[in-house]
C-alpha cells in the first residue's frame, strides 16, 4: 500500500474540519461568524485592514482560514459538546499520527539517502585504493568491459561451448561451467537466453595487496531464460517473460600491473602483444607465450557469487589469517584456495555423476580417494539404482578459518582421545599438514542411475553448507604465478591430460600429497560435529594471537541462511498458511531469492532435507535477529509481514514480542545516526 505522506496528513485533518463544522453549524454560528461578533468589522477584526490576520501587514492568506476554524470548534465544543468534543479529538489524532508518520518518512529517507552517499563513499575510496599504484584506471570503462565479458559468458554458456571466454575466467568457473555443459548434454538440453540486458554495474568491494589487487562488482541484468531440447530444437521449460536476477562477478590482477588503452583478455587480444587469442592447453599467447590468465597482464574473473549469497566483506573474518601469513606463508591468496575449492567441488560432482573416483585423484589424497570410492563399490554390489545429486549449482566459496599443522594435529589428538568428531587428515599425513576449512554453499536435485531405467532426475532439490577441508604440508608455499590456474600443474603450469593419474604428465610430480598445493582430505556437513570440532580448534589458536581476536566474531548469517531458518520457524507446526507464505514471500524478495528457488527450500524443509544453520545459544540468536533485521531496514522500512517474522523466529528463543520490536528500533535508530552522520560528513 503506498505510505501518505506527512502534509497529506495534514491537509486531511483540515479538510475533515472544515467539512465537519459545515454540515453540522446550526443557523446561530452562521451567524455569529457573519457579523454578530464584530470580527469582520474595520476596526482590527479577522478580516479588516487595521493590523489583522489577513492585512497587507499580516502573515497571509492561510491564517484567516486557520484562526476561524479554530474558532468554529471552539464555539461547537461549547454549544454542541457531544459532536464538536470528539471532532476535536478526531482532528488531533489525526495530526498526531500525521506528525508521526512524517517522522516515520523523515527518518527512512535520511536512511536511504545515507545509504547511497555510504555507497558513493566506499566507491570512491575503492576506486582511489586502485587509482593510488594504476592512474589510468577508468571506472566506467571497466565497467564496460565487465558489461561486454558479462554477455560473452552468457552467450558461451548458451552456446554450451566456453573456449571464447576461456581466456578470461579462472579454472574454477571453467571447470564449474564445463561440468554443468555435460550434464546437460547428457540429458538432451540446453540453455537458452536472449534479450540479455545488462541494466547496471556497479562496484561493490575493492582490495590490494602486495601480490594482488581485486575487484568485486555487481551486475544487475535481465533476459529471458528457458531450457530447449537438443534433438529437437523445443523450449521445454523455463519463461517467456524477462527476469531480472543479480551476481557479483570477482576479478583479479597482479598488483603494480597498469590499465592501457589497448583491447585486452575480455575483447580476444593478448593483452601483452596485442595478438588475437588463440589459447592453447597451456593457456600461453602462441604469439608471444604469455601465460595469459595468471594476472600479469589483465584482470581475470575468478568467482561468481548469487545476490542472496553476498555478504559484502566477509573476508576479514576469516580466523588465523593474519597470523598464517605473518608466520607461514606471507603470500597465501584466499582467492587460490577458494578457486581451487571450486575446482574439487565440481571435480567431486564429477565423480558423484559418474560413480567413479578418478575425477578426484589430483585434487585429493589418496587415502581419501579410496575412502570414497569404496561407497561407490558398496552401490554397485547392492545393483540397486545408485543416487546422488546432480544438476549443482554453488552459490558461494568462502574460506572459514586456517589450521596451522601443530594446532591442528594436536587437536586432532585431543578430539581422538576424547572421542569427538574430527578430521582425519592429521592421522593420514602425521604431523606437519596445515588445513584450510572453506565453506560451499551449494544446491542440487537428486537423481538416480539404474541400469534398467537410466538417468533419472527425482524432483527432489535442496540446498546444502558443506565443509571442505584442504590440506598442505607445513612449510609450502603459495606460487603466486600459480595463483588463479588451479587445476594446472604447481610445480610446472602444465594442464591436465589424465585425469585417472596421481602425477603431472609433463614433469612427473606426484600431484596429490600436498607438498606443492591444497589437496582434499575431509568432507563434513556444516552443522555437523566434525565441522563443529575444527571451527572451535581454530578459534581456540586465535584466541592465543592478539591480531586475530576481531575474527572471533561469530560470522554473520549470509541472506540465504537467514531465510533457511525463517523457514524452519514458520513450518515448526508443519503447516504453512496463506499469511506465512506472503511473510516469507516478502523476506525472500528482500533477500533476492526467487520464488523457484523459494518453493524448493520449503519444499526441502518439508521433507527434512533443508540444511538449516542455526544459532547455537539465545547470544547467538539475537545477532541473527540482528542481521535478520539490518536486512529488513534497509530502505529504513519494515514491513509488518517482516517483523512478525522475526518476532517468530525470535520466540524460539525466549525472546517475546517486545524484545523483538525493541530491538528493531534499536537498530533502526542507530541506521539512522549512521546515515545522519554519513550525509553530515558529505555537507
């Protein structure tokens, strides 16, 4: 429903007396106001020339109209109490409600417009980070460029051929692409966009170090999505209307490396000799061997992250940071291990699809490649059809925390001892392993293969937080020219020619043991007690360390969570009504999460299958209502759908009504000191 504003208020109560008094004045106060009383008499009255209201030495027109209504109500209060006392009390409720819903509208646009001069102000200072070692960057032309390369990919991935893009995106959304194109092939489909728009890039996060600089933009787009059959050229489904959806696309270049004037990666040009890219396996310029996707020459898209899943700077929290590259390896990349994560992932998928571990075997041990492969020879001696979730898609991959190999080990003893969950890649190495814990929010539709049947998808779709626990042996060291080709060689660059192999092709290095890179040693679900145990063993090392205490700070939960466990709240009856649905509906909307995806995660939670975070302790739940609502106030409004559902999700809690509302105003008073002080900076 559309706000009214303030003045409208106002004008609305004016009316309503105005009209009130005319309908209801008897023939005496007609009278009275005509003459009786001598206030449109010359000599100073109302109306008259001598100094009133309405004189030329007077404050205008709008006073005689002011001053004779009141009149009007005051002699109807005295001569007609029972209709001019309530009209009064009418008329000053309605101004009341008036002056407070104009402070209601006041307030939340001095949130929005401190919003958006926040948002000018951390563009700014990201664009000058950059501009400070590269001033020939240009905003707007990358941004064009983004717009360009954001088309070229969906063209590709239509087109279900990535080699026009290769140049120009990691090995991580390669693989991650190049997976998803066999799925569909093998089920006879492909996706179909047209009317692409690109209707707003804008920057979202900037950071630089001394090995790389990174930037992070959002891009706000529509077309029109469906799926068409390959064989028969159909639509088979999906909608004939444009949609609009957001991503955040993360880019990243060798720091000290300055923008030119000349095409680059994303126009098909070496953007070191200008040649027209031609890339072989290797990924080097054949004209000038230039390894063209490390970021020595041009910026490189190396994660693409979904709007619900975006949590802004997330990368401050990650425990043991600061302390590792102090103390272990000053050059160790986040963007590495994430991109690398994202290689396993769909490696893993990979294998799952094919029941077959080989996809794995350089990216993971060996102990745990077997460990593996032994579910799928359990499912191939049973014969009955063999399950598992296909057609993935990952929202993000974040790296949690960092496990130094004398922490973690002897953790790992302790928790032995003690019977805990834990990781096991202590006991398979022995000492000396570092472990790095990364999160893959990620989602998928279960399907079976059954050798009568064949490949069939079930329906049944969910979304998963899985932990990923990477591994390296103590004392390697991050190859920064190795940095953004994650499925190549670290001991020599070369690409992968056997996947089934431990080793390098080229070189002959054993690839899987840790001694060069991060390999894969453990799986766990993230609210399982394993994945638990590991978190509280790198909390319990930053403890020790002053410069990480900041990162002790429970994480945030991203928006998808949030709407997660206001599902599990709303169902706690298992039953979901009209009104509830409209509440989440709502949330979802200001989460960015579509209804498809919505319908499936209620239909997930129905069926139990719904990875739902959940604060360990009332503490932790009042930060996620916290969050909850910061989300919620973000234009500076909350809806009355909304607040319900976080007095819901809060009663779970112990925390009443009351609480809930109490702290929407807390955090919305502070939103707007916040916003205040941002504009005042501003002036």
């Amino acid at each position: 429903m559309k706000r009214i504003s303030p003045k409208t208020w106002c004008w609305l109560a004016a009316t309503l007396a105005v009209v009130a008094v005319m309908l209801l004045a008897p023939e005496w106060l007609w009278a009275r106001a005509g003459g009786g009383g001598g206030y449109s008499g010359g000599g100073g009255g109302f109306s008259g020339g001598g100094g009133g209201f309405s004189s030329s030495g007077g404050s205008g027109s709008g006073g005689n109209g002011l001053g004779l209504l009141i009149y009007w109500l005051i002699q109807l209060c005295i001569n007609r109490p029972l209709i001019g006392v309530p009209l009064v009390i009418g008329i000053i409720a309605l101004f009341y409600f008036g002056a407070r819903n104009g402070q209601h509208h006041r307030v939340s646009r001095t949130i929005q417009r401190g919003r958006a001069a926040m948002a000018d102000h951390e563009r700014a200072a990201a664009v000058g980070l950059l501009g400070r070692d590269d001033p020939d960057f240009n905003e707007e032309r990358f941004y064009d460029r983004v717009r360009h390369g954001f088309v070229q990919v969906q063209q590709a991935w239509c087109s279900q051929d990535m080699q026009p893009v290769r140049a120009f995106i990691s090995d991580g959304i390669l693989e991650r692409f190049t997976l998803q194109i066999q799925e569909q092939r093998e089920r006879d489909y492909r996706d179909h966009m047209e009317q692409i728009v690109v209707n707003r890039v804008a920057l979202a996060r900037a950071d630089s170090n001394e090995y790389f600089d990174e930037i992070t933009v959002m891009i706000a787009a529509s077309a029109i999505d469906y799926r068409m059959s390959l064989s028969e050229g159909k639509r088979l489904s999906g909608s004939i209307l444009s949609e609009s959806f957001v991503e955040y696309w993360t880019f990243l270049r060798r720091h000290g490396v300055r923008t030119t004037d000349k095409p680059g990666l994303i126009e098909g040009s070496c953007p070191n000799c200008g040649a027209d890219i031609r890339l072989n396996q290797s990924a080097r310029c054949p004209a000038c061997d230039s390894v063209l996707r490390s970021g020595q020459y041009d910026w490189v898209l190396t994660e693409i992250t979904q709007a619900s899943e975006w949590n802004g700077d997330d990368r401050q929290r990650v425990v043991n940071l600061d302390w590792y590259r102090a103390q272990a390896d000053a050059a160790l990349q986040l963007r590495h291990l994430e991109d690398r994560t994202s290689v396993i992932f769909w490696r893993k998928a990979a294998a799952d699809r094919a029941g077959d571990v080989r996809p794995l075997t350089k990216m993971a041990t060996t102990e745990f490649c077997e460990q593996y492969a032994s579910g799928f020879r359990r499912d191939s001696r049973d014969g009955d059809a063999r399950q598992f979730w296909g057609e993935c898609a990952v929202g993000s991959v974040d790296v949690l925390a960092l496990l130094p190999a004398a922490i973690g080990n002897a953790a790992s003893a302790n928790a032995s001892a003690n019977g805990n969950g834990r990781d096991h890649s202590a006991e398979l190495f022995g000492a000396g392993m570092d472990r790095a814990l990364i999160e893959v929010r990620w989602s998928g539709t279960k399907h079976s293969l059954d050798p009568r049947q064949g490949l069939r998808a079930l329906g049944d779709s969910s979304a998963f937080r899985t932990m990923f626990v990477l591994s390296r042996r103590q004392g390697a060291r991050t190859n920064v020219d190795q940095t953004i080709a994650s499925a190549h060689c670290p001991n020599c660059g070369a690409p992968e020619t056997n996947v089934a192999s431990h080793g390098c092709e080229f070189c002959g290095e054993t690839l899987n043991d840790g001694s060069h890179d991060w390999v894969l040693t453990a799986i766990h679900p993230m609210n399982s007690a394993e994945a638990h145990e590991l978190i509280r063993q790198a909390r319990e090392h930053a403890q020790s360390n002053v410069q990480d205490v900041a990162t002790l700070t429970d994480r945030p939960p991203q928006a998808s969570q949030q709407l997660a466990w206001a599902i599990k709240m709303a169902l706690a009856d298992n039953e979901l009504d009209e009104r509830e649905m409209k509440m989440l509906q709502r949330a979802a909307a200001h989460r960015r999460v579509d209804q498809e995806w919505l319908d499936a995660m209620i239909e997930a939670a129905r069926r139990d299958q719904l990875d739902v975070p959940m604060p360990p302790d009332r503490a932790a739940a009042r930060q996620w209502l916290t969050s909850m609502a910061d989300v919620s106030l973000w234009d500076g409004r909350i809806s009355e759908s909304e607040l319900r559902l976080l007095c819901q999700a809060g009663a779970a809690y112990d925390y009443s009504a009351y609480d809930v509302k109490q702290l929407v105003r807390e955090r919305r008073a502070r939103i707007y000191r916040q916003a205040r002080e941002q504009l005042r900076s501003r002036s």
